[in-house]
C-alpha cells in the first residue's frame, strides 16, 4: 500500500471555525489532490499540487485553501467552516501526471462534520 | 464539466449471480479507470483500459472501454460476497480526472 496518512480521521467543529487537514506521504510523489466525497456526487478534486508551492484549483476549490512547504505534506484548510463542507476528504497522490501511466493511491480519508 | 454517469446506483445481488455495470458519458477520454471502495477506506485502483474497444479481464471482472472512449463498463461473472463495495470509474480528460457518481454493489451470501 502506498504510504499516505490523513490526520485527523475525524473530525466534528462549529460553522465559522478554521480547520485543516494534513495529508502525508513517505512516496515522493510529485503530485498530491484533495477530493471531497458526498452521496451522489462521487469524488470532486477539490485542489491540486503539482510541486513544493505548486498548486491549482480544482472544480469545487470555493471555501478551501492548500498549501504544500514539503513535497511529503499537502494541507487543506477551511478558513471559515460551512455546514455544506461536511463530507469526507480524499487525499491522494500520484507519481505523474498523466493517469493511465500513473493511477491515483488514497488515503484513508477524514470524516469532516460541521455543526 | 465532463460528467460521468454510473448505473445503477445501488446494486443488491445474490452470491453467484451476474452483474453489470455501467459509466458513460458524452465526453472523450484518453483513459478510463475503475476503482473499488471498501467502507472507511479510499478508493483502490482496479484497471486502466487506454485503447477504445479494449477488453480487461481480472479474474471474473471483465472492463470493456467503449469504441469511442466515452463510455465502459464492468462486468462480475459469479460474484462473491467480497465483491461488496463501491465501484467508481474515473476517466482522464486533459489535465483532469472525472469521478463516476459510484455504483454500489452488495452481494448477499
């Protein structure tokens, strides 16, 4: 198994609090996403990095913000949590770019709820 | 926005029945993947299919990508109760990866 940890595994907070989630990987990856899950919605990429300080948004990045200091860790943080932030949050990685070369590996996700 | 559509959602079968899966879209793609998801666990890659018209086969899992790279699909020959789970398909457009909206499967012992 590819070695991806997500802290925290779960998570409960207040509308209107800060939170972050860490991904860490022991691959050197270059390239790490984060995915929200929600019922009938599959998985939507949230934000990606392609290197150290390299990052982009992906097609539901409002109300998020990474960084990545370390080609080992990618953050995500909700500046302000939203009740419509609640799900589980993917984080994966992969070696290159181009996915039928090099297939994406999850963590084992954080379930977020907000209240 | 690329979409891709699975069906059937949900899918409740006996041990050693048949099934079929389904995940299309309107959209070209330069690949396709299935993935299998266990409850409290991330998705686990179970084929890339690359060429249109191409066929996979993984022990009793047969992956068909179809001619014009829009669409594929999943067939379980026999299925057995650890084929439960959620299965996503995923195809690569440029630059980006779209998500099924997931098909999951239980078999019943």
């Amino acid at each position: 198994d590819a070695g991806i940890t997500q802290s925290p595994r779960h998570k409960v907070t207040e509308t209107g609090t800060p939170v972050t989630l860490r991904c860490h990987q022991t691959e050197n990856h270059r390239y790490m996403y984060w995915y929200r899950q929600d019922p009938g919605h599959g998985l939507r990429l949230i934000h990606y990095s392609y290197g150290v300080k390299d990052t982009d948004k992906g097609e539901v990045s409002d109300g998020y913000s990474v960084s990545r200091s370390k080609t080992e860790d990618f953050l995500l943080t909700l500046e302000s949590a939203t009740s419509s932030q609640t799900s589980v949050y993917f984080c994966a990685i992969s070696e290159m770019s181009g996915h039928y070369n090099s297939p994406l590996h999850f963590g084992n996700g954080t379930r977020l709820t907000v209240t | 926005t690329q979409l891709l559509e699975q069906s059937p959602q949900f899918l409740s079968i006996q041990e050693g029945e048949n099934l079929t899966v389904y995940c299309n879209s309107s959209s070209v793609f330069s690949s396709l993947q299935w993935y299998r998801q266990e409850p409290g666990e991330g998705p686990v890659l179970l084929v890339t299919v690359v060429t249109g018209g191409e066929v996979k086969k993984l022990k009793r899992l047969t992956f068909q990508f179809g001619d014009a790279r829009k669409d594929s699909s999943l067939h379980i020959t026999a299925a057995q109760p650890g084929d439960t789970g959620l299965y996503l398909c995923a195809g690569e457009g440029y630059q980006k990866v779209t998500f099924g909206t997931g098909t999951k499967l239980q078999v019943i012992p």
